[in-house]
C-alpha cells in the first residue's frame, strides 16, 4: 500500500508555476521550473527561491534543553549565544549518525532543531527515547514553511522587505522579525548553496503571501523560483554532505569529514567510541573528486586505483553546471584519500579516471 504523500502550503503555487512535481521524503516537492543547469547559475549568479518546508523544525524547551542538546549531538551547543545557529550531527549508538541538522537558540531555555524531511519521525523517537529530564519537546514541522533566498543577489531583493539591517546578520546568526508583512519570521543566514543568502522561517499562514511578495519585489533583479534538482547540484559543488547518501546510519563523522563538529569536550551518546576511532585513525574518508576524462559519476559507482582494487564508493556525483565537468563525493580507504590522488570511478563498465580534490570544488 503507498503511503500518501505530505503536501506542503504552496503545493498548488508550484504547480501553477509550471513546476515538475516529484514525491520526495514523504512531500510532493517541486524538482524544478525550467532546468536544473539554468536554475543552478540563476544561484550562483543572481538569485533564487527555493521552498524547503519539506524540512522538519523541533522546539526543545525548559531548563534541560540544553543538556538533552549536549547529549544526543555532537558539537557543542553551550557556544550558541541566542540569536545564533549551529551545524552539529546527532551520533547514533553503532558509529553512524541519525541525522545532521541545525540548531537554533531562540531564548534562554528554547532552542530550534532543524532536521531532514526524510528523518522526521526517525529523528523524533531518538530524541524522545533520551529525554529523561522530561524536556518539553514540540513537533512544529507541518506548520512551519522554509523558503531559502539564495545567491549573490539575496540580500538586496529581501532588504526591500524588512526593516531589519540584514548586512547586520553574521552567517550562522538569526533574527525574528517582519518581512514582507509577516511577523515573527526567522530570518536566518543560513543555507545549503554556497551562494549565500538567507532561510526564512514563516507560518503556514502567512506562506503564501510572503513566496508572493518575494517573487514580486525580485523581479527586477530576475528572481527565480528554483526546485530541489539544482539544490543537490549546488550543495555537490560545495562539498556539502546529503544525508542518506554520504551519511547515514553506517558512516562515522569522522569518515565524514565532520571532525569539526565532534567536540569531545563534552559526553555525547557515543562520544567514548568515536574518541576511540579517532586515536586509533580511519581506514576511510570521503573525499571529493573531479573527473579526468569524461563521464558522469553517480551514486552507487565503485571507485578502483591504478592496480584495479576496488577502493571505494561514490556516495553523490553530478556534471557541475559551472566547472563543465562531472564531479562528485565517495568513500575510499585511507591510503588514496589524498588531494590529487588518481581514482578510477566504474561507469558503465568503463574505469573512467578521476582525481581527489578539496572540497569546495568551486571557490568563492
């Protein structure tokens, strides 16, 4: 039996749009208006609209908010000051990781969890199954709409909106105000392009009216509403981690490159076996690779080396609508996860070259 799909606020708004509507994670989500290579450089060159309210958002609230937060994720959430954000993963209890997600402290004892759509209830019942201090937890994620405003021109379009200085709003920090006639929006510098740009955080209620408004004072910068298609090309071209693809249950942040948000200044559900593996060291990495010759690496692939040991898996890959070559994110063992390694990625049959490379693949 299927299961019925989540409908979003602005679902018959994309449609008359003109948008390609495809089931994902649960919610019917527009992939995209036009193509995904025109809306991938209407971000990176002027700006875009992306509706993500397929998103979950969870309020944790009272006096031990904060030590559920040190408990179930990685980094450490007493460095968040409020009115700022934090990237952080939540560790399971096997070396993997349950979600990655962003926390927001919105007061003194409230805080703003944002977890992936496909996790939601997955993520829900873990927190749930480690608040012992009867936190109060609420599940906001069918009444709140996400719209991310992204690329170069962002901030210009949006200031016509609000009265909120948003040149004074840091990355990684937030604001609740009005936009666009809504009140109470957080308003958040925030996003998963690389283009920059803000996340707007807005009642069900007032979706609509505030996606209209945007689309409307954006013309004259030749604003575009853009669909998840190019969201996945521009997060690749920034190295980003997708959950599901280049993290999961099975990969350790560690392996994942995520290091920098597994402070071991602090307990955290399975801090003790993380610490461990970090003494002991990796056997493998995800690193990011550009291809050599041509063809376009999928998720899925086998990676091989030059003495045709298969050495790894690509976990994300994609043509890079502005390098003009097929890139992409896999894991391969410690010894050829070097930059500027020679990798051979299997496509259809064929051991077509590639090389390690820093992520992000496109600078600023």
């Amino acid at each position: 039996m299927e299961t019925e799909l989540i409908s979003i606020a602005l679902e018959a708004k994309h449609q008359e749009l003109g948008a390609k509507m495809v089931p994902f994670a649960g919610y019917l989500m527009p992939l995209q208006y036009t193509s995904v290579v025109q809306e991938h450089k209407t971000v990176r060159e002027g700006v875009g609209i992306f509706d993500v309210s397929h998103m979950g958002e969870f309020i944790l609230r009272g006096p031990k908010a904060l030590d559920l937060i040190q408990k179930i994720s990685s980094n450490d959430a007493t460095k968040l000051n409020i009115g700022s954000a934090q990237y952080s993963c939540m560790p399971n209890d096997k070396g993997g990781v349950v979600d990655d997600l962003i926390i927001y402290k919105l007061g003194d004892e409230e805080y703003l969890l944002v977890v992936n759509a496909s996790n939601i209830e997955k993520d829900w019942n873990w927190i749930k199954s480690h608040n012992t201090d009867n936190v109060e937890m609420i599940d906001r994620s069918n009444e709140i709409s996400l719209f991310a405003v992204q690329g170069p021109l962002a901030s210009q379009v949006l200031q016509k909106l609000t009265k909120v200085t948003l040149a004074d709003i840091p990355y990684y920090t937030f604001v609740m105000g009005e936009i666009g006639g809504i009140q109470d929006v957080i308003i958040s510098a925030t996003g998963y392009t690389g283009a920059g740009g803000f996340e707007l955080y807005v009642p069900n209620s007032g979706a609509e009216q505030l996606w209209d408004a945007i689309l409307e004072i954006g013309k004259e910068d030749n604003i575009q509403p853009i669909g998840l298609g190019a969201r996945d090309t521009l997060r690749l071209e920034m190295g980003f981690c997708l959950y599901g693809n280049d993290i999961d249950d099975t990969t350790s942040p560690l392996e994942a490159g995520l290091g920098w948000i597994t402070k071991f200044t602090k307990p955290f559900i399975n801090s003790e076996a993380l610490q461990k593996q970090k003494a002991e060291g990796i056997t493998r990495r995800l690193v990011g690779f550009e291809m050599i010759e041509k063809g376009i690496p999928r998720a899925g692939y086998a990676i091989y080396n030059e003495n045709d040991e298969r050495i790894g898996k690509v976990t994300s890959g994609s043509q890079s609508p502005i390098l003009e070559k097929g890139i992409g994110l896999g894991y391969v063992t410690i010894p050829h996860a070097k930059a500027d390694s020679t990798i051979f990625i299997e496509i259809r049959n064929k051991r077509i070259k590639a090389v390690v490379k820093k992520t992000p693949f496109i600078k600023k």
